[in-house]
C-alpha cells in the first residue's frame, strides 16, 4: 500500500528501517525516562547559567523564561494550542503535526482557506481541550505557568489518584 510505497526508501543497507515510528500512544522501548530527561534538562540549564548566557541560546531555557512573563513561544507550554496547523504533501491540512490523522483533518488547502480551517468549532476546540482536558492535579500545580500540562499528545499517564491525562515527561 501506500505507507509501504512511502517508507521504501528509509532503510539502510541492510534494509532495516532507519526510521521508527510508534503506534499507539504507550511507552515503549526506545521512550525517554521522564527522571533521566529531568536530570538532563537540570543539568543543560546548570551549564547554560554557568557558561553560556548570552552566548548559546538553549529553546527549553528561553521558552521556560518566556513563560516566567506570560510569553509562550511554544504550543507546547502555552495554556492553549491550536495555532501551528500541519500540511502533508497532498494538501491535506490538520490540527497539529502530533496529530496527522483522520479524526483531526480540518481540510485541504486545495478547497478550504487557512482562515476557515484554523477559525473552525473542530479546531477551537482542539485548542482549548489543552487547557479544558488537565487533571485535577495539574489545575492545582504551582507552577503550572511553566508548562500548562505540555503537550496533549505526552498525556498518557495516570495522577496519583488514578485520574488520566497526566504528563508522561
């Protein structure tokens, strides 16, 4: 079919594919352990403080800053997304590029303008579930400025009280 077509060239010589893509929305092997990714974000942000202001720019410090002053550079820490739309190769257009799939296809640029597709009931509430959908314990975080739950496609686990829609990172 079409998606074997599509992936043909993306093997190495050996013809494994060089390209993973994960089905589902669960942990797997190759799953970044939200502790060691905490660490690592800790540990860039030391070196930057130390080393590097002014100098390097690291986009999860700025973005982090950003935040701090009710400047979300990022869907991913604003309180709502839906403003960044995806367009595959045929013109299909969708509400995000996590989620190219059917039940998120606003239209196609061949028949729909932008304005229509990024102004419809679908995609407004596409953006305000990010901030509709958070658990209890997320709503009453501290420092929920800094992420506003993150990404909707990473809510896949479970609160301590068992409520779903937790942040996996």
């Amino acid at each position: 079919g079409e998606e074997e077509a599509a992936e043909s060239g993306w093997r190495d010589a050996s013809g494994t594919f060089v390209l993973h893509r994960q089905r589902g929305d669960g942990i797997t092997s190759r799953t970044v352990d939200p502790d060691a990714y905490g660490r690592f974000l800790v540990a860039i942000f030391d070196e930057w403080l130390d080393r590097d202001v002014g100098r390097v720019f690291v986009q999860d410090v700025d973005v982090a800053l950003g935040a701090l002053f009710g400047r979300y550079s990022l869907c991913v820490h604003a309180p709502e997304c839906g403003d960044a739309l995806a367009m595959e190769h045929n013109g299909d257009v969708y509400s995000c590029d996590h989620y190219v799939e059917p039940d998120y296809r606003l239209g196609n640029v061949a028949s729909d303008s932008f304005a229509r597709m990024l102004g419809s009931a679908q995609q407004r509430e596409f953006g305000t579930s990010k901030r509709t959908a958070l658990p209890r314990q997320c709503r009453e975080c501290p420092v929920r400025w800094a992420c506003h739950g993150g990404c909707p496609k990473d809510r896949f686990t479970t609160t301590s009280d068992g409520e779903p829609g937790l942040n996996y990172l």
